[in-house]
C-alpha cells in the first residue's frame, strides 16, 4: 500500500460532492480524503495500484485540478 498526496483546488462541500464519485469509481483506491482545513486542501489517497497520474486524471474528470506534493 502507498500514499499518495496532492494539492487540490477542492475548495468546500460542494466541490467535494463533485469529486466523491470520480474518485469512487476509480479502481484501485482502498481509501481517499481531503483536509478541507488544510489552506493546500490536501487530497490523500491509498493505494496498492495507481500512480500519481491515475490519480490527477480522475480529480481532473471532476473539474479540478491535483498536484502531487
């Protein structure tokens, strides 16, 4: 298992609801988060497969943009 992190531009609730789904879909994600308090809106992903750019692809599909950390 790694952990995969990014700066986001998910900014509140709304935005996370947009990308729950993309990110759920995503095979291969045991678990993922976001820190909303954090002022780089932290996305924190577990995986066992993906990269980076898996990843970035999939917030992307959402409408925002990650960057690895």
């Amino acid at each position: 298992m790694k952990t995969l992190k990014f700066k986001t531009n998910i900014n509140c609730g709304n935005c996370l609801a947009k990308v729950t789904p993309k990110l759920n879909e995503q095979s291969g994600i045991e678990s993922w988060s976001v820190d909303l308090e954090d002022p780089e809106r932290t996305l924190t992903v577990e995986t066992t497969e993906l990269g980076p750019d898996d990843i970035k692809k999939a917030v992307l599909k959402a409408g925002f943009l990650a960057n690895v950390k």
